[in-house]
C-alpha cells in the first residue's frame, strides 16, 4: 500500500506536474519583453516598466537608473522583494549567485556589473553615483538602462563607457 501511494506521487510530481523554468530563462524572458508595448510606456516624458515608473526624482530623472530598472525585471521574476536603486546593493543580493568573471562565458539571464572607465574607482567597488553599471544578458543583447537616453534599452554605444567586472548567474 505505502509503495502504490509513493509511486502515485512520484507519479503525480514528474508527469501530471509543469516542468518549472530555471530562474535565468525566466530573467531572460521578462527582460527580453521588457520593451514590448504591454510592458514599457513612455506618457508625457514619464518612463514606465512593467507599471514602476524609472525615471522619478530618485533616479535623477533616469540618469542614476540602471540598478531600478534591472531589479524590476529581478522583482517580476521573483528574485527579489523590492526595487534597489544602487549597483552596490544589487552586488551585495547576489553575493551567493555563481560569479561569472570571464564576459566570454556569460549567458542569457545573468546579471553583469561593468565600471565606470572614467568614474569608476581604482578599487572597483561600486558606491553610487553612476560609478558603476548594471544589466543583464538576454537574447536581444544587453538589458540596461542607457545613460544617455535615461530610458531602458537593449545594448547601445553608452556600454562604450564602462568595463566589465563581474556577472553573476541565477540559481537553478
């Protein structure tokens, strides 16, 4: 009797129940689709992502958003709990995510750290204003919020202006 009932669950479990996506394919998706019309509206100089607006007052109007635009994507997927506004803060909440210090080997759904080749610190550390630079791998290239446009984006010549320093891949 105990094995038909440990073989229905089993069964129950591997079969009947939905395969669930890794952490980075779900990352990947939500930034990938970050722009489509559903997701993204621009209204009257005012940027929303998925309903939070990016370029407030606490992000200077968009120029300091990067960390607030790639933890909305993190806080859809369910990674995180709330929005951050800095790299720092982002580095300190992946701090036991896979470290990926090689840009050759990054993959769709990782989130990279680049710095600042002109701001940025000796030491690397990221601590505020724009410093540092957050975004994350995906299909479509890198998902940013550019320094230039002071909106999200996909790639662009303002990455031109940092380096690489660190990824980190979700767990599984």
């Amino acid at each position: 009797m105990k094995m038909k009932l440990l073989f229905i669950i089993a069964y129950v479990f591997l079969i009947v129940s939905p395969a669930r996506a890794e952490t980075a394919e779900i990352i990947n998706e939500y930034a990938s689709k970050a722009l489509d019309r559903d997701n993204y509206k621009e209204t009257n100089g005012i940027v929303e992502l998925y309903g939070i607006r990016t370029n407030g007052p606490d992000t200077k109007g968009g120029q300091l958003a990067c960390a607030k635009v790639v933890t909305i994507i993190l806080l859809k997927a369910g990674v995180v709990k709330e929005v951050f506004l800095g790299v720092g803060h982002v580095e300190k909440v992946l701090k036991n995510w896979e470290k990926v210090k090689n840009k050759k080997k990054l993959k769709q759904g990782d989130i990279v750290i680049w710095v600042n080749r002109f701001k940025g610190r000796t030491d690397n550390r990221c601590t505020g204003g724009g410093n540092c630079h957050v975004g994350i791998v995906t299909e479509k290239g890198y998902f940013h919020n550019s320094p230039i446009s002071n909106a999200p984006t996909f790639g662009g010549i303002s990455l031109l202006a940092f380096k690489f320093k660190i990824g980190f891949r979700p767990p599984d």
